[in-house]
C-alpha cells in the first residue's frame, strides 16, 4: 500500500506524535509498504526525512513553538499533491486539530481514508464533558464533574458549590487535551490551590473539567476492533501518571495483564468495548479507568488515537495478545478502510 503517516501537528502532545508517527513509519515500511511521513504543522512542505525522524525526542513543547504554528498550514498540507494516489493515511497526530476531528475532516472531504475514528466520534472523544455525558445515559460509571470557564477561577462562591458537588479531592484538566497536558490532583481542599489548578488548566482550553479523584488502581483496555485486549495496570514510581511519568522510561511500572480476578478483568473490559461504542469510535482506542479498593470501576475517558512509543499501552496490549507492532499497525488500517 502507499500510505502516508501524519505525524507532530500542532498541539501541545506534538513531540510524543513524532514518536508515535515514528514507530508507526518504522514498522509498515517493516511490512513492505511504501510510507511517507507527513508532518502538517510544516503545511505543503510537510514530507519528514529519516533525519527529521531520528531527531524527535520527547520532550515538552514550549508554548513559544506552539504560537509559531499555523492551523492553516493543516489545510495547505492535506491539499497538497502530497495526498494525491495514497492508499490510506495513518494518523498519528496527538491532541488538538489531529484527534479533534479537524484533520479528519479535511480528509473527509478529499476522500482519503484514515485510520481510527471519523470527524464526530473523534470531537465527542476529545471532549472530555462530552464523552462523560455519553458514558453517564450509556450507565458506564464514570466519576462526578462539573465544568468551570477560565474567568471562573477566582469566583470564591462558585468554586464553593464546585468543592461542594464533588465532596473530596478533585482532578482538573483542560476539557480537550491529553497526555496529562495543563492536569491537576487538588487534595488539598484549599480554594487557592483550586483556583490555581483552573488557572494552569485554563493555558490549554477554554474550558475545564473538575472531576471527583478516585482513588485506587489505574487501568487501561485497548480495544481492537470490537474486542477488549488485555487490562494493563499503571503504577508511577513517584506522584501520578503525568507527562514525565508516561514519556520517561523507568518512570512508571506497568503490569499487563494486570493482577485481577477474572470477574473484574471481564467487567472492566466489557465496559471499554461499551465506551467505544457509545463514543462511536472505529478500528482501535483505548480506555482509561480508575479502580476502587472495592473493585469499583470508574471510566474517565476515551483516547481515540491512543500513543504507539515505545513506551505505550495500546503496542503492550497487542503484544501480551500475541500481535506484534507491525501487525497491529496493518490491522488497524484494514479496520478502518474496510469501514
């Protein structure tokens, strides 16, 4: 096949998509496809070289980079002749105007298939409150939130009510970023410290989640197609499951299959095949939960272009599965184009 790989974009987890771009370049070209790998932040000059491939690393992108890019450029990338006789796209874009449903219009309306989820189904995965709400009319358990504005976060009385709805310590976030960008864990149950955490959220989006902190185990299910791949256990060394935790090798411990009864294993998988669903997501995602010390599950959220590093679950998964990377990348194509 003639594929085309997009890869870094223009978002905040751009670093860890050249990663995942490179893997996922690496490994077709393995299989003996003809791979070209695109990065749209560069527009209609986006063709990466072995050089530009071999040059990503994973550090944070400063908010400097971030400005200097250009949503335009997407356009004039996805237009360009580059485009013309592929076979399929893989996306490997992480986070905003690549998992978002933005790239996946624009193909949409080139008529270039793409691996994973389609326009809707990635917009209603990006955003946070949105996929909860599904999860909630679907019955998936998923733990209480509310959602704040950025020039909310200094309103005393509100964030008063806030503290109130979800009786405990909280997790903020931005409501349409991963990779634990702009995250938060309040304990505390000072207003400052809430105020603060909204406000570090608010650098990223327009507007924040506050969610009830579960506290317990944290798990993730891929699911291929329509079936649940092996529950994985993430266990930080230090702290919470944060950007240098996920990206940093050493950092964080991960137990796959994780140690449960066969009882939970199939309950916590069930449920990922059911948010998959209700998200409308195709071909591939993978689920987050929390797991109470009563073997309580709570479902936090749907990554529709889960990572593909060297350090991701979704790969470990298919491995403990007996897929190796290879096979999955192809599979994914052919569930989705088939689609």
């Amino acid at each position: 096949m003639n594929i085309v790989v997009l890869l870094g974009g223009i978002s905040p987890e751009r670093n860890i998509s050249l990663l995942s771009g490179r893997a996922v370049v690496q490994a077709l070209r393995g299989k003996g496809h003809t791979v070209t790998a695109v990065d749209p932040a560069r527009g209609a000059n986006g063709i990466l070289s072995n050089e530009d491939l071999l040059a990503a690393s994973p550090r944070e992108v400063t908010a400097e980079e971030l400005a200097s890019f250009r949503p335009m450029a997407l356009v004039e990338c996805v237009t360009s002749s580059v485009f013309d006789g592929i076979d399929a796209v893989f996306i490997a874009l992480h986070g905003k105007y690549g998992e978002d449903g933005y790239i996946q219009s624009l193909l949409d309306l080139r008529g270039i298939p793409y691996t994973g989820s389609n326009a809707l189904a990635s917009a209603m995965g990006m955003d946070k409150a949105v996929s909860k709400m599904l999860f909630a009319v679907a019955g998936i358990p998923t733990p209480q939130w509310v959602t704040v504005r950025p020039d909310q976060a200094r309103d005393a009385e509100l964030l008063v009510e806030v503290q109130k709805e979800l009786r405990g310590p909280a997790v903020v976030k931005p409501i349409d970023q991963g990779s634990t960008v702009g995250m938060t864990i309040v304990e505390s149950g000072s207003l400052d410290d809430l105020s603060a955490a909204i406000e570090i959220a608010a650098q990223f989006s327009q507007q924040i989640l506050v969610e009830r902190y579960i506290p317990g185990r944290e798990l993730t299910v891929a699911v291929l197609g329509d079936e649940a791949l092996p529950v994985i256990e993430i266990v930080p060394k230090a702290g919470f499951y944060d950007y240098e935790n996920k990206y940093t090798k050493g950092r964080t411990e991960y137990h796959c299959p994780a140690n449960l009864t066969e009882e939970v294993r199939d309950h916590l998988q069930n449920l990922a095949v059911a948010a998959h669903g209700v998200v409308g997501c195709r071909a591939y995602s993978r689920v987050d939960f929390r797991l109470t010390d009563d073997n309580l599950p709570f479902c936090l959220e749907v990554n529709t272009i889960p990572g593909c590093t060297e350090t991701s679950l979704v790969p470990m998964a298919a491995r403990q599965a007996g897929i190796e990377f290879g096979d999955l990348c192809e599979e994914i194509i052919r569930l989705s184009v088939k689609a």
